[in-house]
C-alpha cells in the first residue's frame, strides 16, 4: 500500500471515529409500543429503581421505593386542567374540590368559606365549644349550664329554658345580673333576688305599666289597676291599716293609719300630728249614724 492509500485510510478511520463519538452524544429516542418494564434480578428487588434525569443542575428523579412500597418524586406533578388524582378509580382531588370520600383531615388553616356543615362537636380556639352530646353551646365554657352559656370573669350567663313552659336567661351562680343600655345598667337582679329599677348614678328613669299592678298579692283583683297586700308610702308618708294607733317603732308627722275596723262613732283613722316613736296620734273623720 502506497502513501496516498494510507493517508485516505488514516483520514477515513479519522471520519468514523468522528461520526461514532458524535453519535454517542446525541439524544437516543426509541418508540415504546407498550410499557417500560424495571424487571428485579433474583434474590433483588425494584426498590430505587426508576427514571432519572442528569447533567442539568441537580439529578432529578421518578423512582420506587419500598418500605413501605410507593413512588418517590424529587419535582412538583402538575396535571393537566381539569384532570384529578384518584384511588380505586374514585377521584381524591382535582382544580376545585376533595372528592366525595375524603370525609377527615388534620387542617390547620382555611381559606374563606361561603358554607359550613358540622356533624358532631366543634371547638374553635378552645374557646367557642359546641357540645354534640350535650346540645349546648359554650362561649369562654366547655361545660355549658344551658342551651348557650357565655364565661368571662369567672360569671357564666345562661340563655335557655327551665322547663318546656319557661324561657330563662341570667347567671348560674350567685351573682348580680344586670340589663344594660348604653352601657349602663337600667335593671339590677342582686344575688339575693332583689330587683332594681333605674340607675342612682344617672337620671331618674320613667317606668310605665300598660296593665294592672300588683305587689305581694298573689291572686290580684281584676277589677283594680293597683293591688297592694301591705302598707304604702305616699309622699313620704306612711299610709296602712290598724284597729289602733301604733304603740311602738317611729313615725312622722302625717303618717295615717286607717281603722281597720270602723264603726258609727268611732273615727276612720288616726293621724300623726308630732313625730315621735311612736308619735303622737289622733282620730279623724268620725263616723256618723245615716240621716
């Protein structure tokens, strides 16, 4: 073999060689008409087996796991617009919405609601408490006295019912309750009962009955707008009943007792005219026989 044929030799192996290097670096695709199979060697398993891909940045990867078995993804998995994800070919999640089978989760935040169904008990902040088994409704409580009992500063007020027949409101235990306008109180139930009408630190308050008043009658008489069991004070003074002055406790002047037991000559009262104790008392307005 002369120069020149070797020399042509020289440059064709040179051009192969080329042409091979070349093609090692270009991307293989291969059609694939069924599946692609990771098939474990005997006495192996499949575990980190799967699809990389290298040589930019980090090595990205799809692969399985084991123990327990799943899919391994180093990336995100963005689906397509209006694809979901399901199990048991029953949708999980898609864009929107959980599926129909997710019924419990661990959530921590949510965004804004336009509706809300609860089956069951619910806490919020351990401070807004519905009670399931009770039916109750605790603000500040987790053990409600009534249907919606509101807590804070150791008062619990209560809105609910005694009984099928009566509404109640007010405190549990033995504290003051009041009804507050303006932020003021303008009727005081005390502890022990007592109830008071009006505030002595404001103005006088206008109290106005449409009906009829009874005080210490338990069966009022419905012929009379004010029915009083006992004694009454008029301008300050004293008006009641007695079959004769009083002999004891102190009185004023113009304080009137009214016989209780009149009779033709007898007077239809006793007046106080010196404030004393018990004062000094004279009869008024004698009762005289029919004309």
């Amino acid at each position: 073999m002369n120069n020149t044929n070797l020399d042509q030799s020289l440059t064709d192996l040179n051009k192969i060689i080329k042409d091979l290097a070349a093609a090692a670096h270009q991307p293989v695709a291969q059609e694939v008409t069924q599946f692609l199979e990771f098939r474990a060697k005997k006495g192996e398993n499949n575990n980190g087996k799967g699809v990389i891909w290298s040589g930019d940045g980090y090595t990205k990867q799809f692969i399985f796991a084991a123990n327990p078995d799943k899919f391994f993804s180093s990336e995100s998995i963005d689906l397509n617009k209006g694809k979901s994800l399901s199990i048991g070919n029953v949708k999980v999640l898609d864009e929107k919405e959980l599926g129909p089978n997710v019924v419990k989760s661990n959530l921590q935040q949510v965004g804004r609601l336009k509706g809300l169904i609860v089956d069951g008990s619910v806490s919020i902040n351990q401070y807004l408490i519905y009670n399931a088994a009770t039916d109750r409704l605790g603000i500040g409580t987790e053990a409600p006295n009534a249907a919606l009992s509101v807590a804070e500063n150791a008062i619990e007020v209560m809105l609910g019912t005694n009984d099928e027949f009566h509404g109640m409101v007010g405190t549990y235990a033995s504290t003051d309750f009041d009804i507050v306008t303006d932020n003021t109180t303008r009727i005081n139930i005390g502890a022990n009962g007592n109830i008071l009408l009006g505030n002595f630190s404001r103005n006088p308050i206008q109290v106005s009955i449409n009906g009829k008043l009874s005080i210490g009658v338990k069966n009022p008489d419905p012929t009379v707008d004010l029915h009083v069991a006992g004694s009454v004070r008029f301008a300050n003074h004293l008006q009641t009943y007695g079959a004769a002055p009083p002999s004891e406790g102190t009185h004023a002047m113009g304080d009137i007792v009214w016989n209780s037991s009149p009779r033709v000559g007898a007077g239809i009262g006793w007046v106080c005219l010196r404030a004393g104790s018990p004062g000094a008392w004279y009869p008024f307005g004698e009762i005289k026989e029919r004309g």
